[in-house]
C-alpha cells in the first residue's frame, strides 16, 4: 500500500539509535532544504497523503514522520519537547493534558468552534467513531446486534461459541481504548455489564484496533469491541469478511487532535501545516485522496455523540481516579 504515496522516498530503519518506532519515514518535496518532524498515533498510511499535499504547496520542507501509541506519546514528547514541531494523536485526554500543561504553542488564524479547539492551541480534525466489529459468519443464523444490551443478550445466548472470541482495547496500555472505556462507563452502566460478560467469556486485549480487525476478519474472533471506526471502514473496502457496527444505544465518536510544540524547531511552518491539515479536513475531502473521515461540522453545534474539548475530558487522568476505573476494568474483564 505504500507505493500509494507519491512522495515518500525513503524508508528510515524502524530502529534509531536511541529508541524504536511504530514507523518512522521521511516525505520529501521537490527541493528540500528544512525538515518538520512529526510525532504521531496516526498509521502512515492514513496520514501521508496530507503530508504529500503540504507538500506538493511547500515543496522546500520535508517531513520526517514518527509513528508510536497513544499512550507511548506523552512520556516521548516530554522528554524531547524541543525534538518535535508537531504532535498528532487520537487520545483527545492526553492531548489535552499535554496542551494544559504549557507544552502547545498558539495557533491563529483557525476558524474551529470551541468544542473543537482549545484555546487555539489543540485543534481537532476528524471525527471517528468507535465500533463494534462481527465476523459476518458468526453471525449468519444470528440476528447483528445493534446495541451494547442486544450484544450481551447474544453473547449469553451463545456463551461455548464466544468464549475466547471476543477482543477489545487493553485500556492499561492503549491511550485510546482508556479514552472510550471512561466516556462509555459516563454514558451508561451498560459498558459494565459488557465488560463482565466480555471478561467472563475470556475475552482477549489488544493495543490496537487495526490487530482487533484482522483477527475478526479472519475468525480468531467473532466481536471486537470499541474500534476505530476509520480503520474499520478502510479496510472493509477490500475485505468484506466482517459488518461495521455503530451502536445506537450511545454513539462514542473520538475527534483526532494536533498542537504545534511550544519548544517547535520551526514554529512557523508547524503553523501552517496545521492550518493545512484542518482546511483539507474540513473541505469534506474525497475517501480516495484522504483516508481520514473529514471533522463533521454541524451548524447546529457539536453532535452528543462527539467528544468535545473541554476540561471534563482530563477527569479519568486524574491518579487516584485512575487507578480506580483500571480497577474496577481490571476485576472485570481479566477473570
């Protein structure tokens, strides 16, 4: 998939000297001179082609991409805030941490509304919703669940046929997966009595949704709970061995962030890449140039469904409150 990409020209080793990456490639314009290094959640091929349109309109820069996990970007950002112009991730808490704490430069000239940006440094520009994945095999003489409580009521229907089928985030190292575990358990008991349920059917954890769709895919499980549904809805366009479900009882959908670094090496063409990537992503661009679902935004306000940039968000970061929700996750689901 990667010859895609009609800038990329070199892979880096997945290895540095100092640290190991997800990936890590260089995009280059027509005559680099400067590079932007980006630190980001986001996989390459989902991201590269808003690289390559920055690119193709400053075609002086190249971009040096770094790829790790939600949960792994505070801990790398804060100790090299100088390293890096731009940090890109799905786990809008962390995000909002970090930009709390002093770490996000200023952005202007960004017309968001405010449930979509914070204090003009952390701005969001998609809006991607979380999932439930089923085998459509497994579910041929079963009726699809549309709701958390019609996925347990199938589930303790079927108790011999979902044991060790089922899959979803490991919230004690998935950045992500914590973010929709906390809003689903604020929105409804239910996400409990899933969990208990998932936990007592031996349900296995993953860090990741784009392992959770393979494994459905190929029937090593049946049910992937809370993926993301961009990644979902990729990959369904060449494999139609899975159905996408977007619950209805309460729809969680995530907006993925970005902030320039306050300690940017280059302050100044972070801006603009930033600005960049939130005017192609709220033009509705086309699936087939922007894998990345465009930021919905509704006239109306912010859909109830969409979690917005507030305070609020950062509650669960809180140390004791935490280590309580992990608890209690914890009694549940790994039994």
């Amino acid at each position: 998939m990667r010859n895609f990409f009609a800038l990329i020209l070199c892979l880096l080793p997945v290895l540095s000297a100092a640290q190991d990456w997800e990936d890590r490639q260089v995009f280059k314009g027509t005559a680099p001179t400067q590079t932007l290094r980006i630190l980001s959640s986001t996989d390459t091929v989902f991201f590269a082609p808003i690289i390559s349109g920055f690119l193709a309109e400053n075609p002086t820069w190249s971009v040096e991409y770094f790829v790790t996990g939600t949960a792994e970007i505070t801990g790398r950002f804060q100790a090299a805030p100088d390293t890096f112009d731009i940090v890109i991730s799905s786990a809008m808490d962390l995000q909002l941490k970090l930009v709390n704490d002093g770490f996000a430069l200023e952005v202007g000239g960004v017309d968001l509304p405010d449930w979509a940006q914070w204090r003009q440094r952390l701005f969001a520009f998609t809006s991607e919703p979380a999932t439930i994945v089923v085998n459509r095999n497994a579910f041929a003489d079963k009726p699809i669940p549309r709701t958390r409580q019609e996925l347990i009521q199938v589930l303790r229907a079927a108790p011999e046929t979902f044991r060790g089928k089922l899959g979803t985030y490991d919230i004690r190292q998935s950045g992500l997966g914590y973010l929709f575990a906390t809003q689903d358990a604020r929105a409804s008991e239910t996400f409990w009595r899933l969990m208990e349920v998932m936990g007592s059917l031996d349900a296995k954890l993953y860090c990741c949704s784009g392992d959770m769709i393979d494994h459905v895919a190929s029937g090593d499980l049946l049910v992937a709970y809370n993926v993301l549904g961009s990644y979902a809805v990729s990959r369904q366009k060449s494999d139609n061995r899975f159905e996408i479900i977007r619950p209805s009882d309460f729809p969680t959908t995530m907006m993925r962030t970005g902030f320039v670094s306050r300690h940017a090496p280059h302050p100044g063409a972070a801006s603009d890449f930033l600005r960049y990537m939130i005017k192609v992503q709220t033009a509705a661009p086309s699936g087939g140039n922007f894998p990345l679902p465009p930021l919905e935004l509704n006239p109306a306000g912010a859909n109830p469904s969409v979690i917005s940039l507030e305070p609020a968000l950062m509650t669960y970061l809180d140390r004791l409150k935490r280590s309580v929700f992990i608890k209690e996750w914890t009694n549940a689901v790994v039994q």
